[in-house]
C-alpha cells in the first residue's frame, strides 16, 4: 500500500484547469495528485532566421522547477541564468515533441 492509501493499480486523480494563466494566449494547470504542472502557450509572429520565407512556423519550449518542486530545496536555474543538462535535455524533448504534432505551415 502507498502512504496516500492507493492501490498499485490504482491512477492518481488528474484534473485540469483550463485558463490557469490570465495572460497567456492558452495555459492549463494539470494535477497529478499531489504534482501540479502549469503550462501556458504563447504566440509570436517571428520565426528564427533559419525558417523565414518558407511559410512555416516555429514552435519551441521551456521548462523550469521550482524550488520547493522536490523534497530538497534545489537551487533556482532561472536565477543564476545558467540551466542545468537535464533541465535542457527535457525542454528540448518537450519542443521536439510538439513540433512533431503541431502543423507548422500557414
């Protein structure tokens, strides 16, 4: 049995709030039991110079823990404006796979 008394079988309760961020184009919370992930999607017309004049978009992403996001305080990336291996191996997964799903050309 887990502390919280689930099952082994037995999912974590998931909910979705839709229009979690005021300012975002998009944005959900998604709760996995006790792990919360905000995700916001923004738009820009620019594309990266490698993709001008060819009638498609670009689509990145970005990825960031809290501090408190684990059982130990970890130290904030964003504020020593250096990100870590792993923290860029899953931004580039996260962007990688939305580009392999979102239609890019116009």
């Amino acid at each position: 049995m887990r502390p919280s008394g689930r099952k082994p079988d037995e999912l974590r309760k998931i909910i979705l709030t839709r229009n979690y961020n005021i300012h975002a184009e998009g944005s959900v919370l998604v709760q996995f039991g006790n792990t919360q992930v905000i995700c916001n999607a923004s738009f820009d017309t620019s594309v990266p110079s490698f993709h001008k004049g060819q009638g498609k978009g670009w689509v990145t992403a970005e990825y960031g823990m809290l501090p408190r996001s684990t059982n130990t305080r970890m130290r904030r990336e964003a504020a020593t404006h250096r990100q870590g291996g792993r923290t860029m191996e899953i931004q580039r997964l996260i962007g990688r796979s939305l580009r392999a799903i979102v239609d890019t050309t116009e």
